[in-house]
C-alpha cells in the first residue's frame, strides 16, 4: 500500500497562507467591481502578511525541523529569515499604497491614444498586489529550501512577478519597460546557469538534497569535477539574484526603471531571501570545500565592496546612487557569507535587517519628492530640500548615514558585527578592503546630505509630497528600527543566541 | 545614578527643554542653553569631592551590558586625565554659550538648532573621555563628528558646507582605519579566551610584534587626524576660517584633545611595543608639526587661519610630549591639553568679538584697536601671551615639562623643538602689532569695547591662565598617577639625568 508522505503543513503555513492570498487578490480581480478593487487589495495584501508574520512568530518554538519530506527546513535562522522578509515587505507595502506610481494598463503602447485614455480615467494596476504577494511566497521558500529543485521553484517564483511588476511605472514608461526586458532576460539567463549547476550537483552526488551533496563532497576519493562545475553554476545563479560584481550590471538600470516602491520592496526583500539560501547551500552543501571556494569569493566580495563604492560615486540620480550603494552592501553581506561561522550569519541576518529597513525607507522618501510631472530623481534638485521639509531630509539622512555606517544607527552596529566575523575567520583582507569602501561610500552619502541641507534652493527645486497616513508610518517604521537598533542592537541579537541557527 | 554617568546625561536634559521650548524666543533658549550647561559644570565639580586624588587606575566607575553578544558595555570610569579634561569641557561650554551669545543668529537654520547642536556634543565630550569600553569609546568618537558637521555647515560663514563635509570627511576615514583596529583588538581578545572591549583587561593581552603595529597605526591615524598632526591637518584650517567662534573653541579646545587623549589612553597603553617602534617617527612628524605650524601661522592673513595654525604647532609639542615617554614629558603633555583648550578659547573669543565688530577676518583690518577698545585688546594680548608660553601664564608650566621631558631622551628633538617658541614669539607679537597697534584703521573708530556679558565670558579664562600659570601643582598632582600607569604599561621608565656625565 502506498502511504503519503506527511508534509507538515504546519511548517509550511506561512507560505501557504501568503500563496492564499494571492490566490485571493486574483479572484478579487476578476470579481469585484474596479472602484472598490485597490482597497480590498490593499487590505488583503497586508493582512496576509500580518498573518503570515504571525504564523511564524507561532513556528519559532518549532525549530530545527524539516517539512514536505526534508525539501523544507524550518530553523531559527529560516523562520527569522521569513520573519524579516514578512516585517519589511508590510512597510515596504505601506508605501504601494499612493496611488500613482502604476501603470493605468500596462498593455498599452506607451505615448498611444490607449494609454492616454487609462490615465485619464484615473486607474491603476491593482493586480500588482497579488503579484507582490506571489513574489513574497517565493522568497519565504527560498531561504529554507533544502533542496535544489525547491530552491530553483523558489526562485522562480520569487522573480517572475518582479520582472512584471518592474514594467508597470506610470511615468517614463520607456524606461520602465526596458528594466523589465533587461531583468527578465538576465535573471532567465542566471536562472538557467541555477538549474545547470543543479544538473551537474545531481549528477556528482546522484541527489538534489544539499546534505546528501555534503555526504558527497565528503567521500574522499571523489572526483570533484561535477561539484566544482555545479558550484561555479549555482553560484553565478545566486550571485546574479544578489548583485554581486560581476553580475551586477542589470542592478542600476532595474532599481531606476522600476516603479519606486517596487525598488524598495525588490532592494530589501529579494536581497534577504536570496542571502538566506545562498548561506544555507554554502554552509550546507559546499561547507566541506570551503577551502577551494573561499579565495574566489574573496575576490568577489572585495570586488563587489569596491566596485558599487567607487561606481556610485559619479552618480547624478538618486535611485542609481542607491543601487550601486545596494551593490556595495551585497559586497559586505558576502563577507558574512565567506566567515562561514555562527557569527558570520548572526551578523549578516542583522545587517540584513538594519539594510532593509534603511533601504525602504531611503527608496520611500524618493516616492515622496516630485514635480508637476512625478518623482524626481535628479540629485541636483534635491538642493536645499531641508528648507522645503526638514523631516523629510532628516529622516532620508538617518537612512544614508544608516547605509555609511555611522554609529548610533543600525547600520554600524551591522557593519560592525559582519567585520569582526570577517575578521575572526582570517579574512583581514576583507576588512581592509570593506573599511576603505566604506570611506568611498560615505563619501557621496554625505554629498547628498550637503545638497539638502547646506545647498540654497534653485528655482528647479522640488516640493516634498504630503505623506497619506500609511506612507507616513512606513518611513516612520524605518526611521525607528534603524535608530533603535543602533543604540540597541540586542533587540534582534537576542532572537539569534541560539545553539543551532541552522539545521545542516 | 554614578556621579559621572549624571554628568553625562545633563545636557541631554537641556536638550529636551529645548526640544519644548518655541523656538521664537530666543532669549529663553539661551537661559536654557546657559542654565543647562552650568548645572552640568556643578555636576561635573561635584565629582571632586568623590575622587580619590594621588591614586591609579579609574575611579567612579559604572559599568551596565549594553550589547551581549560581543560583550560591549556602558562602562564608564575616570582617571587624572579624563578628570582634568571633562572639567575644561565643562567649564568651556557655558563660557561659549555666554561668549557666542549672539552667534547662532545668522545661521541656516534657528538658534534653537544651535544649542541643541551644541548640547548634545556637550554629552558626547564628557562621554568619550569617560568611556572605559573601547567600543563605547569609538562610538562617541565618531558619533560627534555629526553635531560638528551641523554646527559648522549650518552657522558658520564662507564656504562652511565645503569645510564641513571635508571635516566629516577627513574624520570618518579615520574613524575607519581605527575601526578596523576595534575590531583586530577584540577578535585578539576572542582568540585569547575572553572577549572584551575592556581598556584594562584589553591591556593585558599578549599580541605578537607585527600585529601591534598595525593595530597602532589604524589607532595612531585617526587619532593623528583628530589632533591634528602633520600632514593630516588639512582639513582645520578649513574647519576653522568657516565655523563660529563657539564651533571653532568647542573643536579646537576639546574635539582635538581626543586625538591626543586617544594616543595616551589606546596607543600607548595597548600596544606598548610599537610605540616604542613607532615613538622616533612620531617625533619627527610633532617637530615638522611645531616648525610648520608656526611658520605658516606667522604668514597668514585671516585671524582664524592664524589661530588654527597655532594650534597645528601646540598639538606638535602636545605629541612630542608624549611620545617622547617620560614622566615630564606625558604629564606635560597632559597638562598642555588643558592650558591649550584655555588658551585657543581666549584667542578664539576675543578674535571672534573683533570679527564681530569689524565684519571681517583679516588682521590688517583691525589695525590701531588697543586706543579704541582698550579692555578687548588688553585681553586679546593676554591670551595671545599665553599662546606663546609666557612664564607667569599656564602654557609656560606645560612647554617647559614637554620640552625638558623630551631633552632627557631625545636632547635634539628637545633643541628643534625650543625654536617653535621662538618662532611663536614671532607669530604673536607680529600678530598683535598689525591688529592692535600701529595706525587706527578707517572704519575702526567707533569700534565698541566689550560689554558687561562678553567680559563675564573671558574673565574666567583669563583667571584660569593665570592661576595655571602660577599655581599649577594641584592639576599635575591630579595627571601624575594616570603618567606613572601609562608609563609602566609601555614599560618604560625615565631616562637618567644627563647631569655628570
């Protein structure tokens, strides 16, 4: 008789709950008339999350376990991984909620007769929150995937929703479009060198379970061929999703065509997902040859950490600023990801934290400065914006200093933490280099504090939107876990003092 | 609550008046700033009666975990040193607050801004040089460039953003280097079975040559840049010709005795063997330091650059000092910080009153002032006599200690070094020949002499020089032990006396 497997749904729920939901706000597309859609939307994408976030909380104590027949493994360093995707992607969520960043009907040419006519009357795309909620579930899977198949779903699913949604800006729709195009064929392109390496994974150790490839890798006399092949693969698959140089360069164009909370909720979430997995197969799977992959991740650490530092420097627009300064911090996640040790992924689960919510907020203040024709993006007009809003460039300062390692933000005690990992498992070199990035970084992180506060305004000057109540509480959740948690990092330090984070 | 943590926090206190205060009326946020600032002068007296003079090692000492996993605290504790130093904070910033009355009005952004600005470094600058937690330590250091940066892009004058962000700038690249010396020191700790950030306990530790000179250089530098020691002191000049008066005290007079603090309390303490490797460079770079200085103090126009570059020159002798190892030498060092602080403050004041009422910074435009505002001048000449260590005023007792502390060990350092008071004499006198005397300048005549508040503001300095000057024995009786302990950590002692050989 053949039995079923238990799947332990319990485990599973949150993502679960998250795909229901997004299952939910299909129907609700199809059924329910369009002016009451982008409310119900609204709400139901949040209290998806909510309740998603509450599952997890609830799964804590379940730790260590493995569902849906060990393709699934539910450990504190996954349920907190979860945790965090859930937490930021609700605040990033808060800042979908203006409505006029999405495309009235994204089939429409841009610049046709169509597209002139949906926008006079008003609408907006509202399938982008079942789209958002399916790229969500994605990332849940992602970082406790134990297998590759999973994981190659995970990611799939994680990034086919981003590539749509990255199309729909209301404005520049050109420019919008083309960042889709290119970010869908990159990330098809890096998704097919995943599932290559997973072949060559399969067939070095006969099994797509990362323990079992350990057991593998392990087996003295083994001819290591495939798995080094299978590595090379899946790394450049995982590389790709994190922006790491030299798969970088999709990184400014999509993080500037996108719609600017997508931005936002891409920056963070998809960087949290895909750094959980990625510290789960290294540790998993190629822990046992660490020695053989470790100096090439070096270089691409110290390369990345460089690279996005010295590139961003002579950036005019602020969302680019922000993706190249995105391509810095992937470089110093990395470094976590290279200690291989307990610490090493403590520390990059807070840096995760403090830089996704800097992150959000940063790309939730840029929703907020406009013209007469939408955001605007250029540095140079932001002049003397703390005249026009001291808030406002107070609180996008925070966030800069945040991502410039400051102390007494988040961000130090982040950078702080993933150094000394760096530092404890030999790398100096790392720290060398990650110290003297930083001094590149904060070098135009503070520029764009000197041209708010200390430029005169111009008549080009922009005026600051008045933030809806939602908008308002999402900066004003970034603003307060960035400074709490500089001055009291053990708030999250203290979820994380556990014997076994992960479940090897 | 421990004396010094109240101490700590009571300019916060005032910050959040002021937080609640409207910012229209003025006059009310000064009395608050005022009030504020002298309570924290009471409190920070008050430790007095609680210290235990003539003793080793940190007193009034608190400690609460702050940050477990890496077993950070909040710990706080006081030597000689940092006794001596809270006190010339303390004392100096209701003296600016009193003396720069009127400063913040010209500013980018409110008053109200300024003092809570000038508030909060207050708390960070008792809190460094009270911090017994490296890590604690290295936060606030970097944690106040930022109030700086506000205080000068915001209020100052010229090309203010330019020198703020060069400040910040040059600071946090420092800051960095140093960080990653943290972070060393600490995975050190780690390796050798008790992870700490404890200046003590991290002073103990065994660390092998060629790491020792690493991590002291990643120290020595940003505190280097801090001081500022040639050739990193570009960026004071700077800092100096755009911040007000009361910036320019608060980061020449204290800011920059973190560098020199740092040096004492981190490179010398914990890493004994590079700085004897390191010491002889050193005072080659405090020589270059004193001579450069002084020269180029001697040609500049602007009264602030000038200023700033006297200082350049101080801080050479303030380092010769220290790395010349000796007891003279650290306490004379030591005792230097505090005279120095004093005495920019003097020039600092006075210099601002006279830009003030000239609108203008240059020298030669102040010329025949001592017939117009006699009582202004005066002071103006007392602090510039004090600048150049006239016996009888308080940097007289700490050049002479730094330089006879020197002579024993390093006897042509010593002989290189007397030229920077000769060279002194020049910049002052010359100064003070071309602003106050000579020709009453056009647009001079009419010039006001200082009123009730700002004499109240330079009385106390003045008093202060003085009574340093003559009676200085009860602040070296309160460095000494802090000299000795230092001493012994590098393990080194006083070179015999050249006498009778």
């Amino acid at each position: 008789m053949l039995s079923t497997p238990a799947l332990n749904y319990n485990l599973l729920a949150p993502i679960l709950i998250v795909l229901g939901g997004a299952l939910l706000g299909v129907l609700v597309e199809g059924f329910v008339a369009r002016a009451y859609r982008a409310r119900l939307q609204i709400i139901i994408a949040l209290l998806t999350v909510a309740t998603a976030f509450g599952w997890v909380i609830s799964i804590r104590a379940a730790v260590s376990q493995t569902a849906a027949i060990d393709s699934v493994s539910t450990d504190a360093a996954g349920t907190f991984l979860q945790g965090t995707i859930l937490v930021l992607a609700f605040v990033a969520l808060l800042f979908f909620t203006q409505n006029d960043h999405f495309a009235p009907q994204a089939s429409a040419l841009p610049g046709s007769s169509e597209e002139k006519e949906a926008t006079l009357s008003g609408v907006q795309m509202t399938e982008i929150y079942p789209l958002v909620l399916f790229a969500i579930s994605g990332m849940l899977l992602f970082p406790v995937a134990h297998d590759l198949i999973t994981l190659f779903v995970a990611l799939e699913v994680l990034s086919i929703p981003l590539y749509i949604i990255t199309g729909l800006a209301r404005r520049r729709r050109l420019l919008s479009q083309e960042a889709a195009l290119k970010y869908f064929l990159l990330g098809a392109y890096s998704s097919a060198f995943f599932l290559f390496g997973g072949a060559f994974l399969y067939g070095f150790s006969g099994s797509l379970s990362l323990g079992t490839i350990r057991t593998a890798a392990q087996t003295p006399g083994a001819n290591h061929i495939f798995l080094f092949l299978g590595l090379i693969f899946v790394s450049v698959g995982l590389l790709f999703k994190v922006g790491a140089v030299p798969f970088h360069s999709w990184t400014p164009d999509v993080y500037q065509g996108a719609p600017t909370p997508v931005t936002g909720f891409m920056a963070a979430c998809t960087k949290v997902a895909a750094f959980g997995a990625m510290f789960r197969i290294f540790v998993v799977a190629f822990g046992a040859i660490q020695s053989d992959w470790r100096p090439v991740f070096v270089a691409i650490a110290t390369v990345t950490m460089a690279g996005g530092a010295i590139a961003a420097i002579s950036q005019r627009d602020v969302k680019r600023t922000l993706a190249y300064s995105s391509i810095t911090h992937a470089g110093f996640l990395l470094s976590g990801v290279i200690a291989l040790s307990q610490i090493g992924l403590t520390s990059m689960l807070f840096y995760l934290v403090a830089y996704g919510f800097a992150t959000i907020g940063a790309f939730g203040i840029v929703t907020l400065v406009r013209d007469s024709t939408g955001e605007v993006n250029d540095l140079n007009r932001w002049a003397g914006l703390a005249k026009k809003s001291p808030l406002v460039a107070t609180a996008f300062s925070l966030f800069l200093l945040s991502f410039g390692g400051v102390p007494l933000t988040a961000g130090f005690i982040a950078k702080f933490s993933i150094f000394t990992a760096a530092y404890d498992s030999g790398n100096i070199a790392i720290v060398v280099v990650g110290v003297l990035s930083s001094a590149i970084a904060l070098f135009f992180y503070l520029r764009v504090i000197l041209i708010m506060f200390f430029k005169e305004p111009t008549d080009e000057t922009v005026t600051v939107a008045v933030p809806s109540f939602m908008v308002s509480a999402g900066i004003g959740i970034c603003f307060i876990a960035t400074l709490v948690l500089g001055v009291y990092p053990d708030l999250v330090f203290n979820l994380l003092r556990l014997p076994t984070l992960l479940v090897p | 609550m421990n004396l010094l943590t109240l101490t700590i926090l009571l300019p916060l206190v005032g910050v959040l008046a002021l937080a609640i205060a409207p910012r229209e009326n003025t006059k009310n946020i000064k009395l608050i700033a005022l009030g504020s600032s002298v309570i924290t002068l009471i409190s920070s007296l008050l430790m007095l009666t609680k210290y235990k003079f003539g003793v080793q090692g940190f007193q009034l000492v608190s400690s609460h975990s702050w940050f477990k996993v890496f077993n950070i605290n909040y710990a706080v504790g006081i030597d000689g040193l940092a006794l001596v130093l809270i006190l010339l904070t303390t004392v100096l910033v209701p003296i600016v607050v009193v003396g720069g009355w009127n400063e913040a009005e010209n500013g980018r952004w409110s008053v109200k801004t300024f003092y809570i600005l000038i508030l909060v470094l207050e708390t960070f600058m008792v809190a460094v040089f009270a911090a017994t937690d490296v890590f604690l330590f290295y936060v606030i250091f970097e944690a106040m460039l930022v109030p700086v940066y506000f205080l000068i892009g915001g209020f100052g004058r010229g090309d203010r953003g330019a020198a703020a962000l060069k400040f910040l700038l040059y600071s946090l690249f420092g800051g960095l280097l140093m960080l990653a010396a943290v972070i060393g020191i600490f995975v050190i700790s780690v390796h050798q079975g008790h992870a700490s950030f404890d200046v003590t306990q991290l002073s103990h530790l065994k660390i092998s040559h060629n790491t020792q000179d690493w991590l002291f250089l990643g120290f020595f530098i940003a505190f280097a840049i801090k001081a500022p020691l040639f050739p990193f002191h570009t960026w004071l000049p700077a800092a100096a010709r755009s911040a007000t008066p009361g910036t320019s005290i608060l980061v020449l007079g204290v800011l920059d005795k973190v560098g020199t603090y740092g040096m004492i309390r981190f490179c010398l303490a914990l890493f004994p063997e590079a700085t004897k490797t390191f010491a002889p460079y050193i005072i080659v770079l405090a020589l270059i330091s004193i001579i450069y200085g002084a020269f180029l103090a001697i040609g500049q126009k602007d009264l602030n650059s000038l200023i700033a570059f006297t200082s350049i020159s101080h801080f050479g002798f303030i380092v010769l000092g220290i790395f010349a190892l000796t007891s003279q030498g650290i306490t004379g060092a030591s005792l230097y910080m505090v005279n120095h602080g004093f005495s920019t403050a003097a020039l600092f004041l006075v210099g601002g009153w006279m830009i003030e009422r000239r609108n203008s910074t240059q020298v030669a435009d102040f010329g025949g002032l001592q017939r117009i505002t006699p009582v202004m001048a005066w002071s103006f000449f007392i602090a510039g006599l004090s600048a150049l260590a006239l016996p009888g005023l308080s940097s007289f007792v700490s050049e002479f200690l730094v330089l006879l502390g020197t002579f024993t060990r390093y006897p042509a350092a010593a002989v290189v070094g007397t030229l920077g008071i000769i060279l002194a004499a020049l910049y002052v006198l010359i100064l003070v020949q071309r602003a106050l005397h000579g020709p009453l300048q056009e647009g001079n005549e009419d010039t006001p002499d200082l009123n009730l508040r700002e004499k109240i503001a330079i009385a106390p300095v003045i008093v202060a020089l003085v009574v340093l000057g003559f009676y200085p024995k009860p602040a070296i009786h309160t460095i000494n032990p802090m000299t000795s302990q230092v001493l012994s950590q590098v393990h080194v002692s006083d070179p015999t006396p050249l006498a009778g050989k």
